[in-house]
C-alpha cells in the first residue's frame, strides 16, 4: 500500500539523495512545505520570509519499509538538535521537522522523539518541530536528482556526497 511520508533535514539535496534508493521507496520529491504562502519557489523560501521548509516528500510501499524505519533513517541523517540549520545552511527553511499526513504518523514520530529524548541520545535537546502537513510545493525541476545531476558541484562534494555515502554504510541492508 502506498503511502507518503515528508521530512524537513536541513538541504533537500541531501535528504532526496539518501532517501531515494532505500527498497521500498517508490519516489522522493524535493519540494517545500510549512509555510502560510500559497505559493513557493526556491528564491523565496531561500529569503526565510515564506515560512516553508525545505522537505522531501516521500513515497513509500508500507508493505516493504515502514514509517517508523524511515523515522530511523531521517533521525540518522541529520542534527535534530540545531535549531533553524544544518550544519552551514541557517535559516527556518532547514529546520528539522516531520510534516505527519494522519494521526498514526503524529504518534509514531513523537514516540520517537521522546523515546530519543529519554535515551539521550544527543547532548542539546531535540528541537524537531512535529506538525501537520498544511501543503506542499514540489520543488523547480533542476533541484530534482541533484547530487547525481551536479556531481561535481562543490556543495555536493563537500556536503551532500559525505553525508550520502555514510547513511548508505550505515542502512546498506536498506538499498535498492
């Protein structure tokens, strides 16, 4: 059965880019989501005055991975305790956020969250926002399959590359 899941962790390069070869996985599209304008591109979003988040929505045959392995996955490939950024990207448009499509989703993401808290697994608090899904814009088509679109893009060298290639040691059972 088909279902969709949408993750703010930081750039969507980076999330898109992880995300997309795990089995079970049918489809991850870079887009934005969050904010109270009705529209969104990225010149806008970037600016920080629309309130969107960078995200990926995900779509996933539950019957092969389940929401709570890609909560797993989208708490390993970020920092969920920095506020408004990852790493160099600052703004409210790369926070941690998980945008729920229905109430089992909602549960299921701040069992995590708590169980996470409990065990302190990081040293700051955890600031990942949990909210509903109010809309979401995909992304310009150039921001599509960006890492293997623009391989030798500093930024994809520097950033998304690392990041992708210690998330497929760490979930290689996952892979496609």
């Amino acid at each position: 059965m088909k279902k969709e899941a949408t993750f703010g962790a930081g750039c969507f390069w980076c999330i898109e880019a992880c995300f997309k070869d795990i089995e079970g996985v049918i489809e991850v599209l870079p887009g934005y989501a969050g904010g109270s304008e009705t529209t969104a591109n990225y010149k806008e979003v970037c600016s920080g005055s629309t309130g969107h988040a960078e995200v990926a929505r995900i779509v996933f045959d539950e019957t092969v991975i389940s929401f709570e392995k890609l909560l797993e996955m989208f708490w390993f490939v970020h920092d969920p305790t920095q506020l408004n950024r990852q790493g160099n990207d600052i703004g409210s448009q790369y926070r941690s956020v998980v945008f729920y499509h229905d109430e089992q989703q909602k549960l299921s993401a701040e069992a995590y969250k708590n169980r996470l808290t409990e065990e302190k697994v990081w040293d700051q608090p955890i600031v990942t926002e949990i909210s509903p899904l109010p809309n979401f814009f995909p992304a310009e088509d150039y921001h599509h399959n960006y890492l293997a679109n623009n391989p030798q893009n500093p930024y994809c060298q520097s950033v998304v590359r690392p990041k992708v290639d210690k998330f497929k040691k760490v979930f290689r059972a996952e892979i496609k």
